[in-house]
C-alpha cells in the first residue's frame, strides 16, 4: 500500500522555508499539483518544483483581500482545491507583564485568524466537490505551553479547537480536518539547534526518542492525513513531538542502557 496523491491540488502555507518547503516538496513527490502560498516572495522564487503542476502566490495571510484573490488564482489554474495545509505561523514572545499587544496581536493574526481565514476561503470549493483534507499546524505548545510563550500557545490552542469545530461543520460534505503537534524540531523560528549544549542535552533528555525531530517527520503525517488512507480521521490532533509525554522521565531509559551497555 502506497500513498498516492496524483492530480490532488494541494496548498501549503508558509511552503517557502522550513518545515512548509519540506512539506510541499514531499506533496509533489506524492504526484500532487503543488501551491506554496508564503509572504516572501524571493523565498517563494527559490522553490523548485514542476513549473507544469506548480503555482507560487505571495500573500499576507493577515489579509482577507489577498487570500481571496490567491484562492481565485488557485481555482483558474487547476479548476479545484483537494488538500490544504495551513503551516504558516510566527512565534516572538515574552512574560505576559512584559508582553507587547503588538506580539500577541502578531500570534493571533498569522497563526489562529491566518488559519481561520485560509479555510473559509476554500470551503465553498471543498464543499462543491464534497472531498477535501484541511490540515493545520498546531503546536505541542498548545498541550504543554512554555514561560514566555502565551501568546504563542494561546493561538495554538486555538487551532486546535478551531479544527474540531470545522471537521464538525464539514463532515457531511466528506472534508475531514486535523491538526498536528510538533514537537522540538529545529527552525528559523524556535532555534532549537543554536541553544548552548547544555540547553539542547536538557531539552533532549525530555524525550522518548531522543533526537531531533525532522521536517521530514511532519510532512510524512501531513501527506498521510491527506491520503484516501487517512478518509476516516477527522477532529483530531496528532503528537509529533517524539514521545515527549509517554513517560515523566524517559532520559532514564537511556541510563540504564548505557549502564548495562545494550
């Protein structure tokens, strides 16, 4: 059994670096037509993919105008919309006594009200078809949330009831929707990997399987859960993080398997 994603049309927000390119790259790899929609339009140039099955938009998701007519281009391109990725988000933070409205204004309006208006757009389409697959990027933040990071959790956790409601609204017209938690996997946007060694061993030893995690990680889920394989998964959010809540101190493990030395 293979995932097979030939002739679906397929979105992905912030598609221009990171975790998104990895994403839309590995979509294409499954036989998708690919749109990366990013607010940067060089980084969007640098994307190589399939001229013949592929379309950049550069948009500001905090826009209602420029997401409409970015979906308008979508749909006079390809004729139809199967997949959406909603993977775009920002992270500044701050003690809430400290924190600045215009942080936590910025969380809200690219991640949760980005994410909410990227689906409104492509509804009407989905619903036409009566298939779709909309799948957005929450954030382990938003099961355990970090000092410094409320805003950040808050609209993530936001995304995830957000998504619960839509795949209620949506399932009668056979459009599932999900959302997934990664966990430490290091971006421009979290510098995991550039924390002193004694910060990263820290954060590693809170894991299950102790590395870090890979872009390759999430866009293997992502293109599972926007597979015909994935037709009875809907409302859900899915922990990627690397079994950072299967045990309270799974760094132990680890002991005691150097200390027997297997």
């Amino acid at each position: 059994m293979t995932i097979d994603l030939s002739g679906k049309v397929a979105i992905v927000t912030g598609a221009a670096a990171g975790i998104g390119r990895e994403i839309i790259e590995t979509l294409a790899r499954e036989g998708a037509r690919t749109v990366a929609i990013d607010v940067d339009a060089t980084s969007l140039e640098r994307l190589d993919l399939p001229a013949a099955d592929h379309l950049s938009v550069a948009c500001d998701l905090r826009n209602p105008d420029e997401i409409s007519g970015a979906i308008a281009s979508v749909i006079e391109r390809f004729g139809r919309i199967d997949i959406l990725v909603n993977n775009a988000g920002v992270a500044p933070g701050g003690t809430v006594e400290e924190l600045p409205v215009e942080v936590w204004d910025a969380n809200m309006e690219i991640n949760a009200r980005g994410t909410y208006l990227m689906c409104q757009a492509v509804i009407p389409t989905m619903k036409a078809q009566k298939s779709g697959r909309i799948i957005n990027a929450a954030s382990f933040a938003a099961i355990v949330p970090s000092l410094g990071g409320s805003a950040y959790a808050a609209s993530k956790a936001a995304v995830h009831y957000f998504t619960r409601v839509l795949a209620g609204e949506l399932g009668p017209y056979g459009v599932t929707a999900n959302c997934y938690a990664p966990g430490m996997i290091p971006t421009g946007i979290n510098h995991f990997a550039d924390r002193p060694d004694d910060q990263k061993e820290a954060l590693l030893d809170s894991l299950t399987l102790r590395r870090w995690g890979d872009p390759k990680d999430i866009a293997h889920l992502v293109c599972f859960l926007a597979s015909d394989l994935a037709g009875y998964i809907t409302g859900t959010m899915i922990d990627v993080s690397g079994g950072k809540l299967a045990t309270q101190r799974p760094y132990q493990a680890y002991k005691e398997m150097d200390v027997r030395g297997t």
